[in-house]
C-alpha cells in the first residue's frame, strides 16, 4: 500500500500531529495514530488526510465499521482520491459486501490506482440474477396516524435524494455505485431511516441500496420512491387522459418493474436508463406519485371533466372528491393493480402534495382575482403588478377523499411539501399564530395541528421540510424560520426544530430536504437576473434554492472570510502604493477583495456600458463603502432592477420587478427587495409588505469547518479587510461566461473596473470556466440532525 507515499506526492502540508500519526502509521501503531489524530476528527470538516489515515488504521485493527464511516466521508464528499476508494472497497469486502467492494475498486483503478486490481480480480463473479417469483405483500401499512412495519409503529426520519452535482442539470445523474453507497452510509450514521428519491435514478442507485439494507439488516434504509411526470404540452393542462394517462402509467409501471429488479431501459433524454437488477422491493415503504400540481392545472382538469369519479379494484374517490382527486385514484389504483397481478404485493400510496393545493380554508389567503374585487371596492387603482404567484387557496388536493376499498391490501397517506415560511397564510392566521409548539409560539406548528386534524387516522408524512443557509431572503416568517438568510449553524438548529415540531404534532415523520446544495435551482425572487441554462456552473448565493443541503457545495479553492492574509498570498496585486493595496480573485460564488489602507473604504465597480461618471472613461453601477462596523452596497438607480409604484393610496406601495434594464448617470440609491408583497385577505384586512435592504453589509467571519453567508466582510490583523460579494449581488448573470444583466440581454463583459479614491481605475478579470471546480463537506446540519436522531426508531 502506498499511504505515506501518496501523501508526500501530493505536497500536502501536514500539522505536526498529522506528521505524527504518519510515523506512528509507518512503524505499525494503529491504536497510537488513532488517539492522535482523534482531536482532528472532531470538527465538522476534518483535514481529509486525518480520516484517510484513521480509515486505513481502523481497518487494520478489524474495527471495519467504523473504518467503512470514516472512508464514507471521504468518498461521499468526492475526497481522498483513488486511495480513499480503495479502503472502501476493503472495508467492505471485510464486511462481506463483494459488490459494493467491487464497485468502489473498480473505481479507484479506473482513477490509476493499480494496487486495486489485485483484490478486484481475487472477488468472485457477481451471481446471476435471481428469478423474480410472485411475493407477499410486505409488512408495510399506512394507517392509524402511523407506518407500521409489522406491528410496530414507524415514524420516518428521512432525507430528500436531489443528488445533481455542481455542474449538471438534475437529469444528469452520477452513475458511480460507490458514491452513492457513501451517501448511504453517511445518511444512515447520521441516523436516518428512509430516503426518498422524486424520479427513477441510475441503476446504481439501486444496487447500493441493496447492498447497504443486506448489509445494515437491523436498521435498513427505507425508500419513498416517486413517480415523476411531466405536465401536458397543452398549457390549459386539460387533456390529462388518453395518451397522456397511458404514458403516465407507463412510467409508473416501469417503476415499479425496476424496484423488483425487472427492467432493461433504453436511453432517453432527462430519464435514467439501464438495467436494473437489484430487488429494493422488501425497502419500498411508498410510491409517491406525480409532481406538486400547480393550481390552475387542477382547476383546468375539474372545468373540463366535471362529474368524473372513479371505482377501482383497491381504490376510490369518495363521494365529494373532485375530478382531478378521481383521476389521481385511477392513476393509484392501476399501479397498484399492476404491482399485485405482476409481483403479489402492494405497498403504501401517495401523491407528492404541497400546502398550495391542502383541504384546509385560509381566510387570510384570498386569490388574486378576490382581492383585487376587494382593493377596487375602496377605491385602489389596481394595474398588473408583475406578482410571480400562484393562487394558494383557490382549489385542492386532498387524499381524505381517496380511499382504499374495503378488503383491500393497499393503504394510502397523506404527503405535503410544507415548508415554515410560505404561503403567507401560515404567517398570518391567527389561529396559527397563537399556537404553541414545544418551542414557544409557531405558526408552523399551528398549521402542523390543523393537517392533523383534517386526516383524522391517515398519516400525514412532510415529505420536504428544510431551511436554507443563504445571503439572499425569499419570504420571511414570524419566528425567523425565514425561507434563506441562515448562517449553517442557524439552519441546523432551525431544521432540528422544525423536525421535532413535526414529531410533536403527531405526524407520521419528515424528509428533510435535501441531500446536496443544488446549484441548478432557480427561485422566484432572484432568477431572473441569471442568465438562462448557466445556473448548475455557478453558485448562487443570494437564491436560497440552492441552499439547503446537508452537504455543502461550495466553490473549490480554501477561500474563507476571515481576514487573513495567507491564502492571498500566490494572487497579484491591483493596486500597491505607500499605505494601501488591492487584490481581488473570482471563484464560482463571490467576487474576493483584499484591501489594506484607510478606512472607510470606498470604492466604485464599473461592470458594464454607462453609470455614474466618477472618473474619466470611467461610469459606476455600483458603490461601496465599509467602515469597521458596518457597510453597503449601492446601486445605481437607473440599473436597479425594480421600480416602486402604488395603487393611488397611502400604505399601497409595492416593487415592480422591471425586467432588464441599463444604467444611466445617477444616483446610488439602496438595492431594497420586497420577499413578502402587501396582502388584502377574504375579510378585506390588509396585510403590509416586508421589505429589507440586499446591500446592507455585515462584519463577521466563517467559523471553522462551516459558513456564515451573511457575513460580508472580516477585519484582520494590520489593517487588512477582506470583502466578499455574491455575483447575483452586483448583477453579474453567469460568472462562468463573464456575462452581466443588461438590457435587452445579458452582455459579455471583459472585466469589473474598480476605482478606489485618489487611484487610477483598475481592472479586474478572471478566467471562464466549463466544469465549476466545486468540493463538498458535511454542513452542521448533518450533525446536529445526528444528535436528534441517533437511537430514533
């Protein structure tokens, strides 16, 4: 083995215990390098190197568990090379898992590392696939409030499997066994016992799940698998039967033939395809089918289909269900149908739901049409204001009204994607905002109750919750569970209260949400100042959709705010004079500066054609300006995206989003967002906006081992300040292809000119890229969830 070698080969610069346990290693003291290196591994990102040499010794001392753990969250973070795959593959192979052993050495060789095919070629052949006989159903049931596996009460502990890496789409699946093995062991160490998957993934997703729930039998991994669909090309979404219907089921169908290991698919653009072998069918806690269903869609299918019901062999839409709930029942009960007749055996059933479409009347929550009656009632001018917003309350979803018949082998539960902060009427019934959770006050357990006591005995899963640790706010909530604007520790500890809250309703359990930041999603408030299809190369700081993961994605590179001086020290200087320099470095997240001189700082970025005239040749988007306790960023008025206007009355005033827009010659004024948009409910109570100030600057620092997006800039030693700006901050649309908000389009731009007073104006540019350099590491999300949850059920 080539441990110590590869080390030293990689140049890496060990600490001195780090150097120790080396020796320690090179002369056979196993116990010795563990107890060293033991105060290293007690952080949330410890030196990759530490756990690799743990790993190796644990292995050789036959604890092979905790070996396995150690080398997870090297291959699941995408860290510790081929050598890390390696150990995995021997630690698995000791544990009796020959393929999951197979299919971390066979990546590692095909990364260079020779010394895996010795033991890849010592591996027995994979034995055949088995014959798929008939089975019974398993011991799952969704009823009484609860999963129950066999007689014992379940309560779901899970996690949401987004597993798009930075740089792909969320179709462009990972394809290496091994690393979603990793994620498996890390999520089921963390605690979890069930994850959920919102399409069919690659075959090798499904491999290692096998393997892992042979390996784990006393605590397996559960899976809620779903069943993606499309909505129809016609945009009324009216023509949901006929071929449509058929090709929903076939995708259910193919589904299902894959969880029992029974599908060859071919290639097909945004699906997974392959064969799929393994048997993840006695896991398969519950078939989660369609999609969150936007409103007009279900209000388009009930116009076109009134009277619709259906009677199926398991399942029916009750009497006062609605069209679209009656399809939904046909949709359930055919796959279910096709599951018994195909394998013997059925399992719990669901749709993927959200409170936007729940049973309950928000009297708070009227629909755009209702209020604006109400807002013309009293005089309001009332225009088309540009609202990017569903009507929440205006039809419904509800799983009450379908229903297993009697005698019938299928259970079913009700499914909500329910998140703290929005819709607004979570923030402002009142009977929501006097509930008292087992943490004080909460809106969110108020809202919690009221689903409970709508379902009565049919459980109730959230099948998303989650907070994310953002720069940027979407929408904000009485408690401060606000939808972004978390530091990393805020968000575990927010996530670990919305958990319990959950629990302490009475709910059948939750799936946080999600696995991995998502660099490719887009929310409402911030996407329309990227660029189109260059999301997944960057990240977007500000857009709390790509925030919420367990594991961070962050940019590649050891860039951490926190006012030192060392990791600076390979960049060129912009400036350098008697009293004061400049440097600045771009990665896929922020515009990095460096600056020693005066304060405050005051500094002018030119980023595209026209601006304020603060120089010769010389036009500013933006100004900065940082004291030691307080900053800003302005923008300059003609650029700023939004515009505000009023419908004729005092307390009427609202941000128009403008689209895109180009500079003109002044003034700076404040970069303001308005997350929550004034409100008028069905009484006629208004409901005043919210409103907060992007470019409000904030000193801090990232503590070791996670990040505080909302700190802005840190103050080191001798003067120096390091700033950090997200690029959606200073409207830059895709720092990939160096391209800028403008009007009509974005623009290609060379640079950002910088202009520091008294100093000729600078210019500053950075290599594009293709392929984000990114790296991961586990947030304190991960960890605190593994406090609450570790011994759960």
């Amino acid at each position: 083995m080539r441990l110590l070698g590869a080390l030293l080969a990689l140049g890496l610069a060990l600490a001195a215990p780090l150097e120790e346990a080396r020796t320690h290693y090179g002369a056979g003291r196993m116990e010795v390098v563990l107890e060293t290196l033991k105060p290293l591994l007690e952080g949330h990102d410890p030196p990759e190197e530490a756990l690799l040499l743990s790993g190796f010794a644990q292995y050789r001392l036959g604890q092979l568990s905790e070996a396995l753990l150690l080398f997870s969250r090297l291959v699941g973070t995408l860290k510790g090379g081929p050598e890390a795959l390696y150990g995995f593959g021997l630690a698995l192979r000791a544990l009796g898992d020959l393929e999951g052993a197979r299919s971390a050495l066979d990546w590692a060789l095909r990364q260079g590392y020779r010394e895996a095919e010795d033991i890849l070629t010592s591996l027995p052949p994979p034995p055949p696939p088995a014959p798929k006989a008939r089975k019974t159903p398993p011991p799952f049931r969704a009823e009484k409030g609860r999963f129950w596996i066999g007689d014992t009460p379940f309560q779901v502990r899970g996690v949401n499997l987004g597993v798009a890496l930075p740089g792909r789409f969320p179709a462009e699946f990972p394809e290496e066994e091994a690393l979603y093995r990793a994620w498996l062991e890390l999520l089921s160490a963390m605690g979890a016992n069930a994850v959920r998957t919102y399409t069919l993934l690659p075959p090798a997703f499904y491999r290692a799940l096998e393997g892992h729930n042979r390996l784990h039998k006393d605590r397996p991994l559960y899976l809620f698998q779903g069943v993606w669909t499309e909505l129809p090309e016609d945009e009324g979404y009216g023509d949901w039967e006929g071929p449509f219907l058929e090709k929903f089921l076939l995708e259910g169908r193919e589904v299902l033939d894959a969880l029992h290991g029974n599908l060859r698919r071919p290639p097909r653009p945004g699906h997974a395809h392959g064969d799929y072998t393994a048997d993840v069918s006695p896991w398969v806690l519950g078939l989660l089918v369609g999609r969150e269903f936007e409103p007009y869609s279900v209000e388009a299918y009930n116009q076109r289909h009134p009277g619709r019901t259906y009677r199926g062999r398991f399942l029916e839409a009750s009497p006062g269900a609605s069209p679209f709930e009656a399809y939904l029942a046909e949709v359930l009960d055919r796959l279910a149908t096709y599951e018994w007749e195909a394998y013997g055996t059925v399992r719990p059933l669901s749709v993927s739901n959200w409170p936007t479409l729940d049973p309950l009347f928000h009297p708070t929550e009227s629909t755009r049409a209702e209020e604006a009656a109400l807002r013309r009632a009293r005089g309001e001018r009332v225009p088309e204001d540009g609202v990017k917003e569903l009507n929440n309350d205006q039809v419904s979803l509800d799983m009450a009204l379908i229903r297993p018949r009697p005698g019938s082998p299928v259970t079913t539960f009700a499914n909500y994607h329910a998140y703290p902060y929005y819709p607004d009427f979570m923030n402002l019934d009142p009977r929501y905002r006097e509930a008292q959770g087992p943490f004080g006050p909460s809106n969110y357990f108020g809202y919690l109750l009221d689903l409970k006591a709508h379902h009565k005995d049919q459980p109730v899963l959230i099948g998303e919750i989650g907070l994310p640790s953002s720069r940027g706010i979407a929408h904000f909530q009485p408690q401060g569970l606000h939808h972004g604007g978390h530091s990393e520790e805020a968000q575990a500890e927010g996530v670990a209260r919305l958990v319990a809250e959950i629990e302490a309703a009475g709910l059948a359990g939750s799936l946080v949400f999600a696995l991995l930041d998502e660099w490719f999603k887009r929310n409402w408030l911030f996407m329309d100042w990227e660029a189109p299809e260059s999301d997944p190369f960057w990240h977007n700081l500000l857009d709390p959709e790509e925030n919420y993961g367990l594991l961070a994605a962050t940019a590649q590179g050891g860039f951490r705010l926190d006012g030192k001086g060392e990791k600076w020290e390979g960049v060129p200087f912009l400036l350098r004079e008697e009293g004061r320099f400049l440097k600045a470095h771009a990665d896929p997240e922020y515009l990095w500066l460096l600056y020693r001189g005066p304060l405050p700082l005051r500094l002018y970025l030119d980023t595209v054609p026209g601006g304020v005239p603060v120089a010769e040749g010389f036009g500013a988007e933006f100004y900065v300006e940082i004291g030691p306790e307080e900053g800003r960023l302005l923008i300059e008025a003609g650029y700023y995206p939004f515009r505000e206007l009023d419908h004729g009355l005092p307390g009427t005033e609202f941000l128009l989003f403008r689209g895109p827009s180009k500079p003109g010659d002044g003034p700076f004024v404040p970069f303001l967002l308005e997350p929550n948009r004034r409100r008028t409910g069905r009484d006629g109570t208004d409901y005043p906006r919210r409103v907060y100030e992007l470019g409000q600057l904030r000193r801090g620092q990232d503590p070791e081992g996670a990040r505080d997006p909302t700190a802005d800039y840190a103050l080191g030693e001798e003067g120096l300040l390091e700033l950090r700006i997200p690029w959606g901050m200073i409207l830059i649309s895709a720092p990939n292809q160096r391209l800028a908000w403008y009007a009509p389009e974005p623009v290609p731009i060379g640079g950002i000119g910088l202009l520091l007073a008294g100093a000729p104006p600078l210019r500053f540019s950075w290599p594009t890229w293709e392929a984000p350099p990114f790296a991961l590491r586990l947030k304190p999300l991960y960890f605190r969830l593994q406090d609450l949850w570790r011994g759960g059920p």
